[in-house]
C-alpha cells in the first residue's frame, strides 16, 4: 500500500495540462503471476467451453448460454470484482479489466458475460445496503443467479431519465408498483434478477429498484433477431403491477439516475478493455490466413497492401492496450488511496471510477473503433471468403458493429468526455484556463529557438505529445471563448475536440509505455513496441491536425482563423519518417510469428 500512496496522482482529465512519466504509469507487462493466471484460465475457458459451442450459442439452442454463465461462475470468473465476504474472488479493478479483455474473442458470449459482471452486479456492489449485497452479490458471484439491467425505453435511449416506467407505492407500504416497458435489455431471457429505474409518482428523477423474476408481473416479447452477438439474449419485458419490496429500493429515491451514470463509466471502461483480444484474435487470424494464401506465386502476406493492413491492427491494439491500463491502474490506485483513508470500501471504488469518468469514455470510444477497424479489415484480408459465413471475420464484422452503440453511442461519449471536461474547469477541480491562456500567448508570441534535448530515446516523441496538447488547449479554449454556454449544443465541435482529445490520451500511453518498456527489454526486442508506438503517433498527430482544422474552421474566420490554423499546423508538427519502413518491420514479425506479434500471458 506504500507504494500506491507514493505515486502522484493525477485527477480525470488532468493529462490534458500535466506531464507523466513512464515509471508513474501501469503497463500490461507488469500484471502479476496470479493475474497472468487468471488470464490464462480465461482463455482456456474460452478454447474449451465457448469455441467448441459457438455455433449452438448462435442458435440460441435451449439452456447453452445460461450452461455456460454457469461453467463460468464454478471458475470464478463472475465473481473477480465481489468481495472475498459476498462469495467473491476480491481482484483489483485492473483484474477485472483483463478478465473482459480476454472475453473480447468469446464473441455472444462476452455481452452476456459483460452485462451480468457489470452493469447487472456492480449497482448493488457500489449502492447496495449491506443486506441487499449480502442476500444477492453470492448468487450473482456463482452465477447461481444471472442479472440483466432494465434502463433504456422505447423514447428513452440516450436519454434515459425521460423514462416513462412508473413506480407507487402500494396501501399498505410494503411495495412498490411498478408498471412500464424496456427494451433491448441483454440477459433478458434468462436472467433471475433484474436492476429496474422507474421513476417514483411524480418525480423527476429515476430510482432504482432490485427486483427478483420469481414474481408476478414481469413479462417479455420474444428474443430480438440482431445483426450481431445473435447468441445474446435480447428481450423487451415489460412490468404489469409488479410488486417490489420496499427494501429493494437501490440506494436513495431519485438517486437512479446517478446510479446509471456510474455503473455506466465502469461499463464503458470496462468495454474497452473488452475490444482488446477481439482485435488480437483477428490479427492473428488475418495474419495465418494471409500466410497460407497464395496468389500470384506467392503469400499475399508478402505484399505490401496487406503488410500495411497487418501492422496497422497491431499498432492500433497495442495503443489501445497501452491507455486501457494505464486507466485502468489509476482507478485502482485511487480506490486503494481512499481506502487507506479510511473510506468504505463500495464508495471508494464509486469515486475511483467518477474520478476517471472522462477516461472511461475515451477507452469506450477508441476501443469500439479500433475493434471495428481490424474487423473490417479482416475481411478485407479474406477477400471474398471473408463475405462468407464458413470463415471466421463475418462474425467477428457482425459483432463487432455493436460496440460502438451500447454503453451510450460514441457520439454520446465523445460530447460527454468533453462536457465533463468544461464542467470539471469551471468547479476548479481542473485547472484549464490558464494553460489555454499560455497556449494563447505562445501563438501569438515570437518562437522560441532554444532547442529541447532530443538525444534520448522517445525524446522527439515525447515533444511531440507535450505540443499536441497545446493543439487541444488552443482549440478547445478559443472555442469556449466562442460558444460560452452554448458550446455544449455545438456538437459537430464538440466530437472534433473530443477526437483530439482521445488521441492526445492515447497518443501519450503508447509512448509512455514503450519508454518503459525499453528498460525492461534489449534494443533489439524493444524495436517492435518503438516502431508500433511511432507509426500510431503518426497517425494520431494526423487525425488531430485535421479534427483541429476542422474544429477551429466552424467559430473562426479571417486573420483569426489564420493565425489558429498556423497554430494549429505548428502544433501538429512532426518529422516525416518512412511509415512504409516501419509498418513492413512490424508485419514481419506477424508473418514470422504466424499471429499477433507480442504476447503477454501464454
């Protein structure tokens, strides 16, 4: 625990203004023995269980996916993140994280897995009454009890608290009455408790209830027919006068609303996380397909258009991995801070994920989007096979699609990571004025010719990273100069920021990193990480010269607008190098290999 107090924290968001160091950041490589473990028996479940019964769990055959929740609760893997007290194995919130990152290549079955270890256990974990966890949490830990989350409505989506289900208590005062209708709820078919927001009479905020599928009034439609995860159990149900105990109010009346904000940032983080082994598995897989082709005399791996496909998936989950973590880790580290002083355990965890609201949403965001990339890639790789059902990526498209839309859309997330950020400023828990304000002056002032040290190792990265920010900072300051209030309805803005933002996060985690991981490696096996951090940055310097371009061009005109642009272009600065070089290097290694490049638990 003296380790954890000594590290400096940063608070959600502040990487924007402050610099980190690479010995204060996590990195996957330094998981534990038990943790690499517990990934190792994930995967084993996954090969043993989920792969030989994948096509049965995508027929919906009778009782095969609630069988498998079951295999996996006897393993304990429903239960990392439950106390050791309710049934639990007690793992740390990072744990939790390579778990659902293993999970990402069960396809179906990791919706259900998800759904039931997050958004369906955490809101009694976090604002249960010690009765409530003690009666529920064993169960759902085991799997002996399965759990679905009822929030989003037919006019009630992103919107969720304009939610029409209703909640009266009943004469006596023993009940509550709940009657209304959900939909798209997953785990719906099978699940024996359900976390149900309703709003009590009149009032303007949800509640949350805990209610048991033993009772009456709980309908549902049959199972939905989706494009994707089709072996996930999706179901409207609808509630007709069912009774709930007045002790299964969650937590206090109207607090729903906060309570679906919250398990809804660890969600997000945690789905993430949940794209990682997806890409993973679909590079290793594109990578042995394109070995095995031949098409004019020779491997379609040999040439450059798949070479650049390869290395593309390999940069882009390596960066994803990268900032995952080192979220993920600061989550925990601030959850074992606020225990230590001397804050209950459920609440502790609850600030640690409010905390780093504004991450959760940028791993949520770059996640879905990289998983969506190597997919549509993958087919690509295939050719026309991949059009076919017979092999592996028509699948993997299919799933993968809904990524990007549950746990809140991107585009969502992208206009909420950005107003946490404003909101943030204006209490004061984050200092963003007056670094926009020194951005400001620099732009306008003559540069400076004193030359940074660029002789160590990343040093030019690492400049790079410090100006990007700056970019960020110019941007997003003049554009709240612009808008005031009323930036928030200015969302095509709002998603160009928020695009810049992301990729300053994970721009900063790859290189961080990989600057750490050249002290645990030789030159020649930290090559691999050096070129995928430099190609990402690459990319993501590109992605925010033009999102900036595009951002400062909707609120500036004139001299104005010329002097944001050459900021902009001044910021974005990077030394061209061979990208063709380093993305032939890494793809190499994938053709050597036969599979994703690096390996970190087998």
């Amino acid at each position: 625990m003296e380790a954890v107090l000594e590290k400096t924290f940063l608070q959600g968001g502040e990487f924007l203004i402050k610099e980190s160091s690479a010995r204060e950041v996590f990195i996957p490589e330094e998981f534990t023995e038990e943790q690499k473990m517990m990934a190792a028996a994930t995967q084993d479940f996954i090969d043993m269980e989920i792969i030989p019964n994948a096509d049965r769990i995508e027929a919906m055959e009778e009782g095969v996916m609630s069988g498998m929740m079951n295999k996996a609760g006897e393993l304990g893997l429903l239960g990392v993140n439950v106390p050791k007290e309710y049934g639990g194995l007690g793992m740390s919130f990072n744990t939790g994280m390579l778990i659902a990152d293993i999970m990402a290549s069960a396809g179906s079955f990791s919706t259900a897995f998800g759904a039931h270890t997050g958004i369906g256990t955490l809101p009694i974990l976090y604002y249960g009454t010690e009765k409530q966890k003690q009666k529920y949490l064993p169960k759902l830990a085991t799997g002996e009890w399965k759990a679905c989350y009822c929030l989003t409505e037919p006019d009630a989506g992103s919107d969720a608290n304009s939610g029409k289900t209703k909640a009266t208590l009943s004469d006596d005062g023993k009940h509550y009455i709940i009657n209304g209708q959900k939909m798209w709820i997953s785990n719906a078919g099978f699940a024996d408790l359900l976390i149900v927001f309703a709003k009590i009479d009149d009032d303007k905020k949800l509640s949350a209830f805990i209610a048991e599928r033993t009772r009456d009034g709980i309908t549902m439609n049959d199972e939905e027919k989706k494009l994707g995860i089709k072996g996930s159990s999706t179901r409207q149900v609808f509630f007709n006068d069912l009774k709930v105990p007045v002790e299964n109010l969650l937590s206090e009346r109207e607090n729903g609303f906060k309570i679906a904000v919250n398990v809804l940032n660890a969600g997000r983080i945690k789905l993430g996380a949940g794209c990682i082994n997806g890409c993973k598995d679909v590079a290793s897989k594109c990578t042995a397909y394109a070995n095995d082709r031949k098409q004019f005399g020779a491997p379609i791996s040999s040439f450059g258009a798949i070479k650049q496909k390869l290395a593309n998936m390999a940069a882009k989950t390596y960066a994803l991995e990268s900032a995952s973590y080192r979220a993920g880790q600061n989550i925990e580290d601030l959850i074992a801070k606020l225990e230590e002083e001397g804050l209950d355990e459920s609440k502790a965890k609850l600030k640690g994920v409010e905390q780093y609201a504004i991450e959760c949403a940028i791993i949520k965001v770059h996640g879905s989007e990289v998983l969506d990339y190597c997919v549509d890639q993958g087919v690509q790789v295939y050719g026309g096979m991949g059009f076919s059902e017979e092999a592996p990526m028509a699948r993997a498209y299919r799933d993968a699609r809904i990524t990007r839309i549950y746990e809140g859309t991107n585009e969502i997330n992208r206009m909420l990571m950005i107003g946490m950020m404003m909101k943030k400023a204006m209490k004061g828990e984050l200092e963003l004025l007056e670094p926009a304000m020194a951005v400001g002056k620099e732009l306008t002032s003559v540069p400076s010719f004193d030359l940074p040290d660029l002789t160590t190792p990343l040093a030019k990265e690492k400049e790079v990273i410090k100006n990007i920010k700056k970019a960020v900072l110019m941007a997003a300051g003049k554009a709240t100069e612009k808008f005031g209030p009323k930036l928030e309805h200015e969302q095509e803005v709002l998603m160009n920021l928020a695009d810049m933002l992301i990729e300053v996060y994970v721009a900063e985690s790859t290189v961080l990193r990989t600057e750490k991981l050249m002290d645990i490696y030789v030159e020649a096996e930290a090559k691999l990480y050096i070129d995928m951090a430099r190609l990402y940055l690459y990319e993501a310097v590109t992605k925010i010269k033009n999102a900036g371009d595009e951002a400062v061009a909707c609120f500036a005109e004139g001299d104005e607008l010329r002097i944001m642009l050459m900021g902009m272009k001044r910021f974005t600065k990077m030394d061209l190098f061979n990208t063709k070089e380093l993305r032939h290097a890494i793809a190499d290694v994938m053709i050597q290999k036969n599979k994703f490049p690096y390996s970190l638990y087998n």
